[in-house]
C-alpha cells in the first residue's frame, strides 16, 4: 500500500516532497521551492500524516532513498535528498537548472 502510494505520486518531470507540516526542515523546504515559479500541477507537497500508513511510506522511502527522514525531495523520479541537500543545490546554482532539465519551470 504505501508502496504504491509514494510511487504513484513520483513521476518524470514532476517534483514531489513527502513533509510532515509540523516539521522545520520541512517548511524550509516548501519556502524554498514556492519562490520558483512552477508550471501548474509540476510541484507537489504531500503530507504523510494525512494518511494512515505513515510509518511504512517512512519505511519504504528508507528502501527506496537510503533514509526515513522527511523531507524527501523528488525532482522527478530522483531523489536529491532532504532539506540540506536542496539548499546546497540552490546555492551552488544548481537547483534552477535541474528543474529546468526535468522541464517543471516556467521559462
């Protein structure tokens, strides 16, 4: 269940980040992916709380990035990984690009 679950909200050219709204890294995440500007549908929060399988999504996020921790950033079926792994790549001047390549900004 959980599953299919985390993998039908993954898709190529979509970027998904599984939260817990409660979570600092978390908000920190989402404040930095809402200053880009998306095209519509392309970037999706999802609160693992609101269901009622939250620890195995946890536990299958572990099998599938090599951690349980939230945020799990997907640009597109890639895992970059959590809050500080998105903040090097915007510093870097990475995160625009990438996005770019995976086609979810607007140009």
């Amino acid at each position: 269940m959980a599953q299919a679950f985390v993998n039908s909200k993954i898709s190529p050219g979509k970027v998904v980040v599984f939260i817990k709204p409660t979570c600092p890294y978390c908000k920190k995440t989402q404040e930095i992916l809402r200053q880009l500007p998306f095209k519509e549908g392309l970037l999706e929060f999802v609160d693992i709380t609101a269901t009622s399988n939250t620890d195995e999504i946890q536990d299958y996020l572990q099998q599938l990035t090599g951690a349980r921790t939230v945020p799990r950033v997907f640009l597109g079926r890639d895992c970059i990984g959590g809050c500080s792994d998105l903040t090097a790549l915007q510093q870097n001047g990475e995160l625009v690009p990438r996005l770019k390549q995976i086609g979810a900004l607007q140009l």
